[in-house]
C-alpha cells in the first residue's frame, strides 16, 4: 500500500497467509483508525493507504 497500491481481501490473505477472517478483522482494523480507506462493495471493495492531510 505504501507504493499506491491498492489491496483486495484476498490478495492481503494471500500475501500474508492470514485466514479470511483475520483478513477481514485486520483490514477493518485499519480503516477504523483512520490508516486505511476502502472503496466498493462486498466482492470488490479495495484497501489503500489513507492520505495525510
């Protein structure tokens, strides 16, 4: 994410060999403290790095 990219649930468990489940607690985590944003919905929703005001 650091370089622009943007993350789907399953290309975050399979880089790092989490479950589904801890993928999406981890990526919930993340948007709730403000770290990350997510864009779409359900099947599609992406992961990116949130911008710094």
């Amino acid at each position: 994410m650091r370089h622009g990219r943007t993350w789907s649930n399953g290309e975050y468990r399979e880089h790092f060999g989490a479950t589904a489940e801890e993928a999406r607690s981890e990526l919930r985590d993340l948007v709730l403290r403000g770290l990350v944003t997510s864009t779409g919905q359900r099947r599609w929703v992406r992961y990116e790095l949130a911008v710094k005001p």
